[in-house]
C-alpha cells in the first residue's frame, strides 16, 4: 500500500471495522451523521479529519454504541469482523468494549478516575474480560506501561493520576487500551490536548504499536498536520458526511472535493506561509443539519458554488480508491 | 498558615471528642461506676463535685431517683451514638441509592427520585414520630426507624447532584468503552468520586438526628422511661430546673459538646479530603 510514511504494516484484506450508511438523529430535529461509510483494515491507520460539530466523535460513540439517550443510530451495516454489531444486545456490546475494540480519548486529564490507582485502573480491565487474579494482570500492566515508555513503571502502578503530566497520563490511557490485545483502537483527538513535543511522541508511539502489533486504528483529529504524520487512509468529514475518502497520498497529492482543498490552504506550513500574506480561512461555519436537507451542505461557504449544489450530490471517483461527494470535475 | 492551624485543630478537637464519646459508648458497662438504674432515693439530687454538699462517689451528683448522674451520662452516649449511627446508616442508604439512580439516569429515572424526594420534604417529620408513636409504642427501634427512614433526603439530594457532575466526565465514558457496565460504573467510578461530599452530609446528619432524638424523647415520643437518653434527661430534669439546675446543665452541655465534636469533624474531613482531591 502506498501510504504517506511506509512502514511496510501488515495491512489485511478485509477490514476489521466496515461502516455502511451510518445515521445518527438527535432528538429527532439534528441529523449529526448523515450515510457516513468507511472501512478500517488491520494493520490500516483510517483518519476521520473535520471540523468541531462535524460528527467525527459521534461517528466514534456510535461505533462503540455508546450514544447517549435522545439519539438515534441506523445503519446499512456496521460490522466488526464481519459480525454485525447493531443487533448486539448491549452486555454482548459490553464485552467487545475494552476488550477486542478499544477507545482513547481527548483529554487525558479527565479519562482517569481520581480515586483509584493507575495499576488498580488497568489491571481492572483486564481481569473483566480475561479474568485471571490481579497479580497477572499487574504484571501485564507494568509490561505495557513499559512498552508505551512510561519510566519506572512498577512506581507508576501505585500512583494516582494527578501525580502523573497529561502526557504521562495519555501514555498510560493508550497502555489501558491495550490491555486485552484490542483489533481495532478508537482514537478521538488522542493528541489535542498535549503540547506539540508529547503530541508527537504519542504519535510515534502509536505508529509503533500498530507496526508491532498490527492494530487497526480509527484516528479522529482535526490536525492535517496529525492525518499526514500517520494515516494510510483519510476521510474528510463535512456536517455528517464523508465529503472524501482517498489514500493519504492521493488525498494529499489531488484532494478534490473543494472543501478538502479548503482545509488544506488553512494549514501554515513553515517556510512556506510568510508573514504578510493571511492565512487561509472558510468563511462561515459548519450548518447545522434538519432532516429533509438536500444537496451539498457545503454549498454556503463554497467558492463554487453553482445553482445544482442544491439537487443531490453524485459521488464521484477519482482514481480507483478515491471518492469524492461534489458537483465538479476534477 | 494560622487559619489553617486553626481549622487542624478544630478537626483533631472534634475527632478527640467524636471518638472520646464513642469510647465511653462502647465500654459503657466496665466505665460506669454505679448502675444506671439503680434507684436511691435517700440520696436524691445530689449535687455535683464541684457545689458544696456534693456526696463521696456520685462526682456528677444524682438524678430525682438518686441514680448516679455520671452512669446515666455515659449510658446516654451509647443511645446517642447508636442512633445516630444507625440513623445515617439507614438513611444514607436510601438518600444515596435514590441519588445515585436518579443523577445517573437521568430521565424518567430522575423525575421519579425527584418527587420522592419532594414527597418526602412535604412530610412534618416531628408530626410522623408522634402518629407511629401513639400507633406502635415507644421503643428505640421505633425512634431508629422513624429517623432513618425520613432524614435521608439531604442525602438524596447531595448525590443526585454530584453524581449528575461525574456522570459526565469522561472517566465515566472511558470505562463505559471498556465494557463496564452502567451498575458497576455507579458502584466503581461515580460512588468513590462523590463520597467525599457525602461523609460531611453524613456527619451533619448525625448530629441532626442526635438532636431530634433529644428532641423527640424531651417530647416524650423518643426513648421510652428507664432508658438513660440525654434528651429524656434534660426532659426529667426541667421540673428541677430552678433549684437544682446542674441537672439539666449536664445532659445539655454534653449534647451540646458531642453535636459540636460531630460538626467540626464533618468540617475537617470535607476540607481534608477535597484538598487532596484537587492536587
């Protein structure tokens, strides 16, 4: 697979997470995720780029079936190995959590329950879906502490998260979530949180632990910056839909859908961007979604814009594995 | 730095008496030096040590009966504790299950809890002890159950809300992604999290419900006769008042330590233990 850094992954054939026409309503008057599909393989980093309020976390929650009340998900088809996951009930759900899909998430501050030990933490996780006594499941703990490079880490175990930073902290979130040998790992702004310097360790981190352990990883950021460092696969979300879905280096090298070309002028690059030039912007901000909307929900904020933005937007390809949702040509 | 000082010295001085009183409820029957009940009726209203007249061996002096005022003191600690243990046993598990339930789900749920909780605001607590007193008879079972069963509100109410601000952080969502389930995050994640406002609520509600028992048994609805309850003391004790006023004093000023003792240790710990929690 040509991807944007090579690290020769073991990418399967056939995905380990398949999402088709996924629907999330809330209360009946927002439509948050409008036929969103997409495919996470093994070995396979799929990065689910778009603004605040686009649906990119609700897509996360919705895969995890951990939408809160009020909201309502269907679905084509929504597949983890092949086994489709609506009909679960939720202790069947409740199993595959934490154990076969695992989910870190923003704000590594909050992800951990103060009253509880980091080794009582993880080793809680594991015991819940593998059993086994606590002293297994410490050793494991310390283990992975080690393997995510958290120093000292039979001292760690002992602590309590406010004496760990917010990068230690995310270190030991990503070790928990590895706890039970996870196939895919759920990844909401793993990084948005962390100063740029921890943010690229975790990043590189993560990279690792999919080469060695073959992990597929949905990542969910609004950083391109983040998307070129580490994904094989990019889908652009806009107002709950997939606006395009391409390779990262097609992505990249030929992004179509004006929105995509859009977010990429936003991007300072350094050497690039000079000082009196402005940085790009979209004007405007991401619509909020009735049911009963038709054509490009981009349309308002679209330089070109044309009078059948309206109608329905055909999808078009523009290579072999790049989709685009838009009017024009490339 | 001195209000600091200040406040460890109210919680060590609270926690002294606290456990002093807990001390002299436990081992109340190797302490006493006479029996509580015990009547002597040539030797009544003894004054105490410190008054002139006061009689070799009763240094707290005796009652209208000549019991030995200092035994009945220490037996009437043991009633206060064991009610007010009991008590916030009892209602802190009704006012936390309720509070729990309803801030967690929310809903439906929430609105349940909620007009229980009202139901049970609306209900003269004073008014209730006196209908199941004139049913059943006094006894301290009746006066535990009555308390227990109706002070559990503030309970209720300080873990719905807190529950309601942990519900939603987003440890709550991490191990909700880890499978736990929603009983076991109640239990596991929000309970630890929110116990730290709820041993305040509880030591409030101790020294409430040994007030109420005093108030009660003054009343005549709490602890029946015999039984050497502090607030069934003052009440025996305000026909005598004028002239032998030490006999109300003493009940008085030990309620009114032991309630004291309670607050200040309710103080300390919530300091104590929301210091740590915000490090």
């Amino acid at each position: 697979m040509d991807c944007a850094i090579c690290w020769g992954p073991r990418v399967t054939p056939e995905p380990v997470l398949e999402v088709r026409d996924l629907r999330i309503r809330f209360g009946g008057v927002v439509d948050a995720v409008r036929g969103v599909s997409l495919d996470v393989r093994g070995g396979e980093t799929h990065c689910l780029v778009g603004e605040s309020g686009c649906g990119k976390s609700v897509t996360a929650l919705a895969i995890m079936g951990l939408l809160g009340r009020g909201a309502v998900r269907s679905s084509a088809r929504l597949a983890f190995r092949g086994t489709e996951m609506a009909g679960l009930s939720e202790r069947e759900m409740a199993k595959l959590r934490g154990d076969k899909i695992a989910m870190i998430f923003q704000e590594p501050m909050t992800s951990l329950n103060p009253a509880f030990t980091i080794g009582s933490q993880m080793a809680e996780v594991f015991e819940r879906h593998r059993g086994g006594g606590r002293r297994v499941a410490l050793d494991r703990a310390a283990g992975l502490l080690g393997r995510v490079g958290v120093s000292a880490p039979g001292l760690r175990l002992a602590q309590y998260p406010h004496q760990l930073s917010g990068g230690l902290r995310q270190r030991v979130m990503i070790a928990m979530a590895l706890m039970c040998d996870p196939e895919l790992l759920i990844a909401d702004e793993p990084t948005t949180a962390l100063d740029v310097t921890v943010q690229a360790q975790i990043l590189r981190l993560l990279v690792e632990l999919q080469r060695d352990l073959g992990l597929a990883i949905l990542l969910i950021t609004h950083d391109l910056g983040v998307v070129a460092r580490v994904a094989h696969r990019v889908s652009v979300m806009y107002a709950g839909e997939v606006v395009e879905s391409a390779p990262a280096t097609d992505l990249f090298a030929a992004p179509s859908h004006p929105y995509t070309r859009a977010l990429l002028a936003c991007v300072p690059v350094p050497g690039v961007v000079r000082r009196d030039q402005p940085l790009g912007s979209i004007p405007g901000t991401v619509p909020r979604m009735e049911p009963g909307f038709t054509g490009c929900a981009f349309r308002a904020r679209c330089r070109y814009a044309m009078e059948v933005c309206a109608d329905d937007v055909p999808l078009r390809l523009q290579g072999p594995d790049h989709r685009y949702l838009c009017q024009l040509v490339v | 730095m001195m209000a600091v000082r200040l406040r460890l010295g109210g919680t060590l001085l609270g926690a002294a008496i606290v456990l002093f009183v807990a001390v002299l409820a436990v081992f109340a029957p190797l302490l006493v030096p006479h029996d509580p009940f015990a009547q002597d009726l040539m030797g009544r209203l003894a004054p105490p040590m410190w008054l002139d007249g006061a009689q070799a061996g009763h240094p707290f002096g005796t009652d209208q009966l000549g019991r030995d005022y200092l035994s009945r003191l220490i037996y009437g600690a043991r009633i206060s504790m064991l009610i007010g243990t009991a008590t916030v046993v009892t209602s802190g598990l009704i006012g936390i299950t309720l509070g729990v339930l309803g801030g967690f789900f929310g809903g439906l749920v929430d609105d349940a809890v909620m007009f229980v909780i009202t139901c049970r605001l609306s209900i003269p607590l004073v008014l209730v002890a006196l209908a199941v007193v004139s049913l059943v008879g006094s006894s301290l079972t009746v006066v535990v159950l009555t308390l227990g069963l109706l002070l559990w509100d503030r309970f209720a109410v300080v873990s719905r809300t807190t529950t309601m601000q942990v519900r939603n952080l987003d440890f709550v969502s991490a191990a909700r992604a880890a499978g736990c389930s929603r009983i076991y995050i109640m239990w596991h994640e929000v309970l630890p999290n929110i116990v730290h406002h709820l041993v305040v609520v509880a030591t409030l509600e101790m020294a409430l419900a040994i007030l109420l028992e005093a108030a009660l048994s003054f009343l005549g609805l709490g602890v029946p006769a015999p039984l050497p309850s502090w607030g069934l003391m003052i009440s025996e004790a305000k026909d005598y008042m004028f002239f032998t006023p030490w006999v109300i004093e003493i009940p008085g000023v030990a309620l009114f330590v032991l309630v004291l003792g309670i607050n200040l240790l309710g103080d300390g710990l919530r300091d104590l233990l929301g210091a740590t929690r915000d490090a």
